[in-house]
C-alpha cells in the first residue's frame, strides 16, 4: 500500500447525491464501499465529512442569527452526516467509531487524541464529526488539524471535480488540471483547495493533500495503492515528496503509547 494511515475528507454537499437536501441513500451506500475497500487492504482510515447538505454556520447571519450559535448548529450537522457514514459503513461490515468535538455521551465518543490512535490502530474506521469543537473553523480546518493530530500520511479532499484546476472547470471549459503543485503555487495562483487556515496548517506540517474526484468508483482504492489520481499538492510538487507506508508519519507531532484504560 502506498499509504498506511489517511485522512479522508468528504463535503456534506457530496451526501445529497441529486437531491436538493439531506442525504441520498445510494450515494452514501457508494462511499461507504469505497472506504471499506481500503479498509479491507488493511490502509487505517479516518474520515471528516461537512454539514453543508444540512446547515452552514455561515448561512445564520442570513438567517438573522448569531454566528456562533450558527457554527454549532453546522457542527451538529456534521454529527447527522458522520452517524449515517458510521451505520453505513457498519452495515457493511466494517467496525467504526464515531469521535466528536462536541461531547454528545449517548450518540458517540468525545474527541480523544490517543483513543482515535487505538481505535485506527485497531483496524477501525474513525469518523470525526462537529469538525475541532468550535466556532469559526471550517471541516476543511478540523481535517488538517485532526491528520496532523494522529498522524495521517495524506490528506485526500474527495470532491465532485478531478483535481485542482486553472480556473473552475464547471465554467470555464479552457480550464487544465494540474497534476502536481506546490503549496506556494497554490498560494500564488489563489487557487480554491481549501481554506487558508486549514491549508496552512498542511503545508506547515509537509502534510500532503491530494484532491480527487470521489464520485467515481475505484478512486479511493486506486489512490491508497499509489496511483495518480487527481492532483498532489506538496512542498516541492514532486510526487516523491508524498509519505509512503514504510516512511512513517510526516507531521513531527508527539506520539506516546495509549494506557491501558485508553485500549478498549
């Protein structure tokens, strides 16, 4: 495997499917069997998904609210999305644990560094959901933090386009894909990956994000077995520069062993 621990990234808005709302069945049936693909290859997965087909925090100003109570509101979103991807995967066979930055006792566990280590460690899926716990940080923000955190190898942004492109493929048909770039040039170019917060905590750390169209089947399992998918963002834009299973972990976090009362 070209990976051995990632970090998936996945919108809110990419769980409605066709749908003008809500969640689409068979879109997050589709999803659950790509990460239990990988999963079965025995690559350690952790995901984050986004609330947008439920609420956006930045939606409450339009609505009149206060923007912080609108934050939470989108982080309990993310909570909805992150169970139905856990009964999901879990339907399928596939044990997984629900990790929250909101401490919510009867639906899931609250956020814990060193038990998100065990439970991947373990061979289970770990979805992380109401992004770091607190407002005005995007899912974007809390899936770099949280990669950093239990030292993920890469971060990969599924979206519904095949990469980062020139200019929006969706409205400029000129638009070309880019198959490597750097941080810098992403910076330079105000190219759309991700927020800045988030995208610099990536490059501050030599956390690698490839962005990757996750609609289509195969992806996901293509990519963790190192092939080129989408477009790699790195510091020096090599695909050389991207963690490999047996380099270890890029980000220079601490890393201590669990005690036994973190090993259930």
């Amino acid at each position: 495997m070209k990976y051995n621990r990632i970090l998936l990234k996945l919108s809110g808005e990419a769980l409605m499917g066709r749908q003008q709302y809500g969640i689409d069945a068979e879109r997050l049936m589709q999803y659950a069997e790509e990460i239990r693909a990988v999963a079965q290859l025995g690559v350690q997965v952790a995901v984050v998904i986004g609330g947008g087909n439920i609420f956006r925090g930045v939606q409450a100003e339009a609505f009149g609210l206060d923007r912080v109570q609108g934050d939470y509101m989108g982080m309990l979103a993310t909570v909805i999305n992150s169970m139905a991807l856990q009964s999901a995967l879990e339907k399928l066979g596939i044990p997984t644990r629900l990790l929250s930055g909101v401490t919510i006792q009867r639906v899931c566990e609250p956020y814990i560094r060193r038990r998100a280590l065990r439970h991947l460690e373990k061979g289970r899926v770990v979805i992380f959901g109401a992004g770091i716990g607190s407002p005005y940080f995007t899912t974007d923000s809390a899936a770099s933090l949280r990669a950093i955190e239990v030292e993920a190898d890469v971060v990969l942004k599924g979206t519904r386009v095949d990469g980062i492109y020139t200019a929006d493929p969706e409205k400029d048909p000129s638009a070309t894909r880019y198959p490597q770039i750097t941080f810098d040039e992403v910076m330079e170019k105000n190219l759309n990956v991700m927020d800045m917060t988030a995208f610099t905590l990536c490059k501050e750390n030599n956390l690698p994000i490839i962005v990757f169209d996750m609609n289509k089947a195969g992806n996901l399992l293509k990519l963790a077995q190192g092939e080129t998918i989408g477009t790699l963002v790195t510091m020096n834009g090599n695909v050389a520069s991207a963690a490999d299973a047996n380099a270890g972990p890029l980000a220079p976090t601490l890393k201590s062993a669990p005690t036994q009362a973190e090993q259930a």
